[in-house]
C-alpha cells in the first residue's frame, strides 16, 4: 500500500453507485486517493457514501460542469471515465434528440473531460486512462443499439488516445463489462402503438433479468485494482461471468454466429 506521499490521485467519474463505487470502494480501502463525481452529490443515500473518498459534482451533459472539475481537479494521476446511462428503443423510433442526449453523456463528456485533463499528464509524462465500455459495443444487445454505438465510439476513441498519448508516458486501458449486476437505469424510448413494442420488451425484460443474475460490481473493482499495480497493463479487459471466453467468441466467430446466438437470447 502507498504511504501518504505516494499516494496516487484517482478520479472516478460515476461514483455515487454501481460498478463507479465499487471502483472508489476498493481503491480508498487500498490506499489510494480518491475523487468521485455525481450530479447531485447531496442525493447520494449515506450509506452509499464512502468515507475518506471526496465527492464533487459532474454532468457529463454540461459543458460548464465538465470545465468546472477540470479546473478544480487539475493534477490527477489516473482517470476512470465510468459514468454512463443507457436506453431501450428501435432505431426506428428513438427521437434524435434522445440519440444526441446518448451520445453526450456516454461519449463527448467523456471526450471533453479527457482532453482537458491530458495536459497535467503529459507535462508529468505519467498517466493512466481507464475507460468503461460496454461488450455490447462490439455485440449489440437487440433495441439497444444506440448505447452500444457511443461504446463503439469510446473504443475507438480508446485506441486514438493510446497511438498518440503514450508517447508521454501516458497509458490508455479500455474495460469492457458483460452484465454486471447495478440498477443501471434504462430509458425506454418506444412508441405505445410500435410495431417493436413486444419484441422491444421482450428484450429489456431478458436483459433485466440477466442483470439480476449477474455478477456484483466488486469484481470490476478487482480489477481496476490489478491494473492499477500492472506496469504493463493490457489495452483491453473484458469482465464478467465467462468474460474472457465469451469475448474471445464475439472478436473472433462469425457474424451470422453472433447475430444467431444474440437473436436466441434476446427473443
Ligand atoms: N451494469 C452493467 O451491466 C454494465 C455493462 C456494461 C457496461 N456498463 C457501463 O459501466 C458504467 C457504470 O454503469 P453502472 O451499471 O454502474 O450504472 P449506474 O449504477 O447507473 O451508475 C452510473 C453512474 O453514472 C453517473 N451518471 C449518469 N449520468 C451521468 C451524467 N450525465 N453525468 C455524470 N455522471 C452521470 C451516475 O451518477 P449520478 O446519477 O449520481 O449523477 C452513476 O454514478 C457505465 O458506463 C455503463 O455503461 C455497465
């Protein structure tokens, strides 16, 4: 465990629940300081705060919000872009609006966030990006496809960031969860007389079930933790029950083998 003067600054971003407090959990209980946001920090339940993590506010949807922690944040040494929400609804019927909400908070807040806190890091020439994905976006999950695209991005985005910033020391690691059990809320999008109306929650209710089922978000935590101490990590981590395996099938198996298996599951 670091001692007081060693310890690293982690800013968690998402960390009032779920799979962020799990991170902050595990990382303040492992000596590590730690910084987590929340849009409303005053409406995180007691029990749910940790003690010796501070709290500032952030809303990956609002330009001034993201400058405002950039400039009180500043000097961190690693950066967990964990914060996201997702949606439920055919490419058919989403409103656009909803698309472009997606997309700010999954993918240009955390794009915004990272480039006005790349300075600190590479003028240390030390730094560690970890960025939450999604398995979904490289094996979309049916009536959820938009989510699954703002992961995409947040992948690709990942690679850019590595070929360009590791020259300064900085590295960039990409965690991609398969179902990890957190109330993860998902905003239905769907027209009361669709056509997809059955078929869309046939879906949701497969998959909320799954998410019941799924592993505690303690096991992301772990994980953080062992990249953190890795002097090498990997640029790509699944995790989930049978993650490895099920990603290797879905990089490496045929698309009309996915598609097969996704549409057996999913209806
Ligand atoms: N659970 C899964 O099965 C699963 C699977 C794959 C990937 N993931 C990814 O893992 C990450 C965490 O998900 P989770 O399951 O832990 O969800 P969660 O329990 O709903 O937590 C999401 C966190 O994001 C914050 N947040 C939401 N909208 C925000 C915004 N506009 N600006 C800033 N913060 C915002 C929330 O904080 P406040 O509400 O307090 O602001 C909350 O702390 C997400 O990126 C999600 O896509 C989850």
């Amino acid at each position: 465990m670091p001692n007081e003067y060693e310890k690293k600054i982690v800013l968690i971003t998402g960390a009032s629940r779920g799979i962020g407090k799990s991170i902050a959990k595990k990382l303040n209980s492992s000596g590590y300081y730690v910084i987590g946001t929340s849009r409303n920090i005053e409406a995180i339940p007691k029990d749910d705060k940790i003690s010796g993590v501070r709290y500032l506010p952030l809303d990956l949807t609002i330009n001034e919000s993201i400058d405002k922690l950039i400039r009180d944040v500043g000097n961190i040494d690693v950066l967990i872009n964990n914060a996201g929400v997702s949606q439920v609804g055919p490419i058919e019927e989403v409103p656009m609006e909803k698309i472009r909400e997606i997309f700010e908070s999954n993918l240009f807040g955390l794009i915004h966030l990272t480039q006005g806190l790349l300075p600190h890091m590479r003028t240390k020439k030390e730094g560690l990006i970890i960025n939450i994905t999604s398995m979904a976006s490289r094996s979309p999950v049916p009536f959820s496809t938009f989510y699954a695209v703002t992961k995409a991005g947040v992948e690709a985005f990942s690679k850019g960031l590595q070929n360009e910033v590791e020259r300064f020391g900085i590295k960039t690691v990409v965690i991609a969860p398969f179902e990890i059990n957190t109330a993860i809320p998902q905003e239905i999008l769907l027209k009361d007389d669709s056509p997809y109306y059955n078929i869309t929650m046939k879906a949701k209710n497969i998959r909320d079930k799954n998410l019941a089922n799924a592993p505690d978000p303690s096991i992301v935590g772990k994980l953080v933790l062992k990249i953190l101490k890795s002097k090498n990590p990997k640029f790509f981590y699944p995790v989930g029950k049978n993650g490895f395996i099920k990603s290797f099938i879905i990089t490496h198996a045929s698309r009309k083998f996915i598609k097969k298996q996704t549409m057996k599951r999913f209806s």
